[in-house]
C-alpha cells in the first residue's frame, strides 16, 4: 500500500508561551512578563526527539501538557515520539486529541493514519483517509488500496474508474481492477462502465480491448465482435479491433479476410505473443480443412521465426503428424529442421513421417546422414536398416543394423525392432540360419516384455 505521510513539523497554532499583565495597584508604565517554563520545556522535547531520546522528550513533553493541557501541538509530539517507539496504543491516544482539539489539520490524522498502517487495521483507517481525502484528493489512492484489503470491492471498483476517469490508468490500479473483475459478480457493473467510457472517450482503445475481453471470456461473442467493429470504425489503424475480427471471419468461414486480419496483427508489436500463438493455432486448424490457404499459412509462420519460447513450424509439424497427415508433417519438419539438425526429437518424428508414408528412398537417405551426424544413436541405424530392407538392399541394411545393435542399451521395445529387421534382412540374402536367430531373439524378448 502506497503511503502518502509526507508530512514535517507543523504547529498547531501560534504558541504564545508570555503572558502579559498590567500590574493595577499602583499607576505605572512598568511591564511585568511571566515566563511558566512552557517554551523551554517544548524547544527541549523537540531537541531531545531529534537525537531519538524519545523517553526524555516526552518526560518534557508531559511537563509541557502540564502547563498548557489545552494546546494540541504537545499531544501531536507526544503522538510522534511514541510512535517511534512502537507504542501504538499512546501514540493513537494522543494523535486523536490532537485532531479533536484542531479537526481543520490535517497532520494529527495522518499520524492517526501511520498508526493504523503500522499495526494493520485497514478497517480503522478507512474512516481516517476519508477525512483526509476532504484535505487532500491524492489520499483517494490509499482508500483504494484499504478498500482492497477489507475485501469492500464494490466501493474499490467505483474508486478505481474514478481515478482513471480523472487521471488516468495507472499499473497498480489496472491490477486491482484485474483481481477484482476475476469475480463474476462484478463483470457487469464494469461492463457498463466500459461501456460509458467508450461513449466519451471515443478514441481510447485501452476501454474497448477490456470490453472485447470480458465478452469473450463470458462467451459473448456476438457482443465482443460488435465492440470490434466499433474500435475499427473509431480507430481504424487499430490492430486489437482485428484480433476479434478475425475470430469472427473464421466462424463465418471467410478466409480471405481472416488471413487480411491475421497480416495486421502479426507483425504487431502492441499484440502479446500468446493471442498471435493461439491465432496461429485457430488458422492451421481452419486451413486444415481449407488446403488452399496453405500458402498463407507459411506466410504466417513466417513471423514466428525468431520466437524462442515456442518452436512454430516444428509445432506445426507435429499437429499434421498427429492428424495423420504424415506429408504436410514431413514438409513442416522439414523445415523446422534446417535452422535446428540437432533436435533429435524431431529427426525422429520425421523418420516416422517418412515411414509411415512409405517415402523409403528419403527415410534410407536422411537416417543415413544422421548415422553419420550421430554416431551413436542407435534408432537411425533401426530407421537406416529398416528403409534398405524395404528397398530390397538387404546386404546394407544387414550391416546398417549390426552396427547400430552395438548401442542399445535398456531399451527393450528398440531391440526387438532390431532383430526383426535383421532377420529380415537375412531373409533376403537367404541366410535361414541368422534369419531364424534374429526371429527367435525378438520372439524371446517378446514375451520378457509380457511376464
């Protein structure tokens, strides 16, 4: 919570410690003073309170009431001093005094306000800032925040659009507005609200971007277009108006405009990288089922290419694999692949893909290669050999394969695929003894695997 208590040493009023008397009994011109000590015992607090001998300082302090019980400066420094020792309870006691004696000052109800902070009684300060709101507006933004803290979201909300009707957003405030509108129950107030907005403030994008989102997260779709289509209209260079409107042209299967509102938004640098992800997301669905925009898709993709916390196009790639299109998965990893060959994972997938889809010349040369780059990988010598056998060089993949059995380790389902593909490849070359070896040894750890 930020605290406004910026306050210095103020007096109360005029302290006028001489009493001045005529003396009656006989005519003369002579002035008599009196000095009761008030002044000295005061100036002696203050001196004391400023090398923190917070004890002698209210010793005189209390010397000083003594004297003058009325004068509401000696409670506000006592109020002060025992707040610098922690002592809540006087120093609350004395700040009070000080306030009911002179209510126009604002300096005894900050104090009574710094103690309320400091021990946490949002609920006892509340009253207090709203009496230092009448002296001061900027004390609105400590209610908000203690309206906040004893949970009176209602009162905070109203506060909040206030403020930023008169001032302007302001990050903290936005939070509260954001935690606050989490709740349902109040959505449609804000609603409203941003409503309002938008009839005078016309040209503030910030209202309808919070409209359109509240729309949408109730499912209100048709509501969150229309504020779209006003935003366009308002502010036609807006690139937010075309986040909505291109959910609403893919519902209405409108390609050409969708890709139109996809072109603005993606190289926006006001658009957060999540929206232009899950936007990303609803065009490869929809182009699955409208191939022609495949091109537009690559576009797309284009934007991403810097993007190091999502891999694009190897997403992509792995969508197409997991729907079964095993050729637009081949060209999306492709290409994933040839700013990243050590991506394992997707080399992989890859062989599969051109497995799958009965590519045998690609998977024999591409898992070739990676034998090559990896040594040591023992499933590009299983994709290698499995790709010669299917093109009837059975001589290589024999050889292919024993190479590459050396490196498995623990991987029992690998291992079996091993054996199968060499006796295989033994079949071919009419080796019956190796063939029914290489069976036998898989059919063995086939049923390991079963116990």
């Amino acid at each position: 919570m930020k605290k406004i208590a910026m306050y210095c040493l103020l007096l109360f009023g005029m302290i006028c410690v001489p009493n001045i008397t005529l003396a009656q009994n006989e005519p003369t011109n002579d002035v008599v003073t009196i000095d009761d000590g008030f002044e000295d015992l005061f100036y002696e607090a203050i001196q004391q309170k400023s090398i923190e001998n917070y004890d002698k300082a209210i010793e005189a302090l209390e010397k000083s009431k003594a004297i003058e019980p009325e004068n509401p400066v000696v409670y506000f420094e006592l109020g002060k001093n025992y707040l610098a020792q922690k002592k809540y309870n006087e120093a609350y006691e004395n700040f009070e005094k000080a306030a009911k004696m002179d209510p126009k000052n604002r300096w005894a109800w900050v104090g009574m306000y710094d103690v309320c902070y400091a021990v946490r009684d949002y609920n006892k300060a509340i009253p207090i800032v709203e009496k230092l709101v009448t002296f001061k507006e900027d004390y609105k933004e400590d209610l908000t925040s203690l309206y906040m803290n004893t949970q009176q979201f209602d009162k905070a909300l109203d506060l909040i659009n206030e403020l930023n009707a008169k001032f302007g957003k302001s990050d903290k405030r936005e939070l509260y507005k954001a935690d606050i509108l989490k709740d349902a129950k109040y959505q449609s107030a804000e609603k409203f609200n941003l409503l309002d907005q938008i009839k005078k403030f016309p040209k503030e994008e910030s209202n309808y971007i919070a409209l359109i989102y509240m729309y949408s997260q109730s499912n209100q779709e048709e509501k969150a277009l229309e504020i779209a289509q006003k935003l366009e209209k308002e502010i036609p260079t807006s690139d937010w108006a075309q986040v909505s409107l291109f959910k609403f042209h893919l519902n209405n299967n409108d390609g050409d405009n969708a890709v139109k509102a996809m072109n603005i938004v993606f190289p926006s640098k006001k658009i957060d990288s999540k929206i232009k992800h899950r936007m990303l997301n609803e065009f490869l669905i929809f182009t699955k089922n409208n191939p022609k925009y495949e091109t537009d898709l690559d576009k797309a993709i284009s934007y991403f290419d810097n993007d190091k916390e999502v891999r694009v196009v190897k997403e992509i790639g792995k969508f197409y694999y997991s729907k079964a299109n095993f050729g637009k998965a081949i060209k999306y990893l492709n290409m994933h692949l040839m700013s990243a060959q050590d991506d394992v994972e997707t080399q992989l997938i890859l062989l599969q893909a051109y497995t799958e889809n009965q590519q045998f010349n690609d998977l024999a040369k591409k898992a070739d290669d990676l034998t090559q780059l990896f040594p040591t990988q023992p499933q590009f010598y299983y994709y290698a050999g499995l790709a010669n056998n299917q093109l009837k060089n059975f001589k290589k993949a024999a050889t292919i394969l024993d190479s590459g059995l050396d490196f498995v380790v623990d991987d029992a389902p690998l291992e079996i695929n091993f054996n199968i593909q060499l006796g295989e490849a033994y079949s071919g070359l009419g080796d019956a003894n190796k063939k029914e070896k290489y069976f036998a040894k898989a059919e063995e750890l086939i049923k390991k695997q079963k116990k």
